[in-house]
C-alpha cells in the first residue's frame, strides 16, 4: 500500500507537469466515456429496464399468433373469459383498452389518451396509487364504473400537482367521472395513459368471441418458464378448438414477454446507437495509446534504469496505473457531468406527445446503474491502458539505451519530435 501511494503521488506530479499531454488526452477520453456513458443511460432505460414492475420476467403479452403490431394483437373478450379460468398457466390475467378521449374542463376540451383496464390491472403489475387507492373489484360493473386514476405527469401539467384533485369529478368524453387517485411518476404503462378507467363488459360483450377489441397481460405462475406456459396455452387452444369448432378453426394465441415487446420496436436502432458509442470509444483508445506510447519514447532512459534496477513488467504495470488511471477518473468524472447534461437535454427536449408512447422515456437519468458502468468502464481503461504501456516498453533494450551518445540523444529527440507531430 505504501509503495501503492508512492506510486500514485509520483503519477499525479508526471500528469501536473506535462500538462499539454494530460489536457489532451483527459479530452480524447471524456469523448468516448461521455458517449458511452449518455447511449448506455437511454439503453438502461428503455431497454434493460423499461417497466418498474415487480417481477417484470414473469408479465407476459397474450396476443393472437403471427401478430407484429396494431390491431393484430388484440383478442376477443370472450378468449379473455376462457384464460381467466386457466389457472394452471396464469397467477392472473388482465386486460385493457386504449380509448381516444376528450377532457372538458371549465369549457374548454383537450385530447387524452385513456385506458379502459380489469380492476386487477395494477394488482397484476404490482403497482399501487401514489396518492389515493386504485380500483375496486366491483368497480369493473358497468353502471359503477365511473371512477379514474390520472397519470402522475399529466396531473403536473393539467392540475398543477394539486393533492385536493382526489375527489373531484371530471368530464371525460361527456361522462362524468370521479378521480380516485394519482398513479406514481414512474408508472408509465400502457404507454402514453393519461387516465385509467374501470374496464366494464355488459355479459353480452364478456361472451363475444368475434370483436377482437381487448390486450391481454398475464402474470405467469410462480416457476413457470415461458416455454412451458406456450405449450400449456397451445394445450389450452387445443381443446378450445374441440369445444368451439367454428370459432376457434383458424385462432391461436401466443405468449411475449413484457419487457421483449419494446425491445423488438427499439432494439435494434439504440444497440446500433450503442455500438457507435463503443466504437467512439475505441478510437479514443487507440490516439490515447498513441499519446502514450510516443510519450514513453522520451522516458525511455528512466525504464531503462528501473529495469536495470530489477523493476519487473508487473512494477512498470502498477507505475504506468498509478498515471492512467488517475487520468482515466479525471476524464470519468468529467464525461458524467457532460452525460448528465445531454441526457437531460435528450430526455426533455423531445415533444411528450411522442415520447410517451416510449416506456421508460421518463426514467432516462445518469442513475447509480449508469454510475456502475462508467466508473467500471473508466477505472478498466485505465489499469488496460497502464498494463499495455508496461508490456509495449517493459524490457527495452538497456545497452543501447543506457550508452546512447549525447549527440544520439539529440537526433533521437528529433525523431520523437517527428513521431509526436504525426501522432
């Protein structure tokens, strides 16, 4: 530990006194932590971890099979009916409706986008109102069902963050309704919700098997694999077709994860953005191995000596840390305060009529996740980039080092000189 901050000290008085060589490469490595740092925060919000839910492996999609997207997913409310009572395959099911409103208020009308959800819903994602309560199961018949939860970012814009809005009833597409409680800020499903409303089937809509009017999100059981869960439903279907011939011929439902729904739809073009960063990154790597290495050419006497002295490649390797990573940290902690500012700048700059049909929109922050990554990413740097200097000039050659001539030294220098320019 002793020669550790011996070390250490000695590194951060090299770095103080070539100040042009540590101001450019804090700078070539702030790029590329930065970029990495920035990308990974809208990667860990939106895909690694879009949906706060409890358990978030075990939410699952119902959906007709080959659907992609649109219309294509939902199914009929009686196919709703029938997966209800499969308990073996499901802790429970739920369902709900998008509906394209309108909010009257003082006389004055304003789009919303509500949804109709079973009073289940919020059970089955194990989220609770942060102000208020959630629905009632008697709340899901109709004649009762004029009740509404209100999205936490909405109830910011339009009320203000008022708490006396529990209670108060509102005109939603002409009918009056009474909200009951504010959902939590990080609720931000199904996307672009700005009320939730009892969903209400009269026993004629409950049995119809034709209108493919409903989504269906479904908590698998306790140790069930999504593989298994498919062959149950497939099973299921399978003996549907036998009861109901007719209706259910050419139906067939499959199984998604919750979480591999956005995945499919963004995927692809921010792991590509991703890809970018990492290759930003690298390019930084690679000038800051060129700064190194013809940095290295003027200290090659001093290696020399050290390792005539009995200094070994792992000695050469913890000296040469004792500098980059410190530089490394420098440019770290720089990159996090640039990426904290451009990921606010993205995350807020953008219209929120289209971001929030993207989950996790709202939760793009430079969190502890992205702190662990890019202090894991920085420090990693750093000790790399201090073994390589070590392994690329660990055992120079100490005759010729050691015996070069002034006027070598001299021409020697002009070519360092030369290198450095190029580089």
């Amino acid at each position: 530990m002793e020669r550790l901050l011996q070390d250490v000290r000695f590194g951060l008085r090299s770095l103080a006194k070539n100040r042009g060589f540590t101001a450019l490469a804090v700078i070539t490595l702030t790029l590329g932590i930065g970029a990495n740092t920035a990308v990974f925060s809208i990667v860990n919000a939106l895909l690694l971890h879009p949906y706060p839910f409890h358990d978030l492996e075990r939410l699952v999609l119902i959906s007709r099979a080959g659907s992609s997207s649109g219309s294509e997913t939902r199914v009929a409310p009686a196919d709703f009916a029938e997966l209800r009572r499969e308990t073996k395959i499901f802790e429970s099911v739920t369902a709900f409706q998008y509906k394209l409103w309108n909010l009257t208020e003082a006389g004055e009308t304003e789009g919303i986008v509500a949804c109709a959800v079973s009073p289940n819903f919020f059970d089955v994602i194990g989220m609770r109102a942060a102000l208020g309560r959630t629905f009632l199961g008697e709340e899901g018949t109709p004649g009762r069902d004029q009740v509404a939860l209100i999205n936490h970012g909405y109830w910011r814009r339009r009320f203000g963050a008022d708490p006396t809005v529990i209670g108060r009833a509102v005109n939603l597409n002409g009918r009056s309704y009474t909200i009951i409680g504010v959902m939590p800020a990080d609720l931000q499903y199904p996307r672009a919700a700005d009320f939730w409303i009892p969903l209400a089937l009269t026993p004629q809509q409950a049995a119809d098997y034709n209108e493919q009017s409903l989504h269906l999100l479904a908590r698998l059981r306790m140790g069930a694999s999504i593989e298994q869960s498919r062959a149950e439903l497939h099973q299921v279907i399978a003996r549907l077709r036998q009861l109901y011939p007719t209706v259910y011929q050419n139906r067939d439902l499959a199984l998604l994860r919750l979480r591999d729904e956005q995945f499919a739809l963004l995927g692809v073009p921010f792991l590509m953005l991703q890809a970018s960063a990492i290759f930003v990154l690298l390019l930084a790597s690679v000038n800051l191995i060129n700064l190194l290495f013809a940095r290295l050419v003027g200290r090659e006497k001093e290696l020399a000596i050290r390792t005539a002295l009995g200094a070994s490649r792992a000695r050469l390797g913890q000296l040469f840390s004792s500098e980059t990573v410190p530089l490394a940290l420098l440019a770290g902690a720089i990159a996090l305060a640039g990426s904290a500012w451009s990921v606010d700048f993205i995350r807020d700059s953008i219209n929120p009529n289209y971001t929030k049909w993207v989950a996790g929109w709202e939760r793009i922050q430079v969190n502890e996740r992205v702190l662990g990554f890019a202090l894991v990413l920085t420090v990693a740097i750093g000790i790399i980039f201090g073994i390589g200097s070590a392994w690329r000039r660990g055992h120079p050659e100490l005759n010729e080092v050691l015996k070069q001539s002034g006027a070598r030294s001299s021409a020697g220098s002009g070519k360092q000189r030369l290198r450095s320019t190029l580089v």
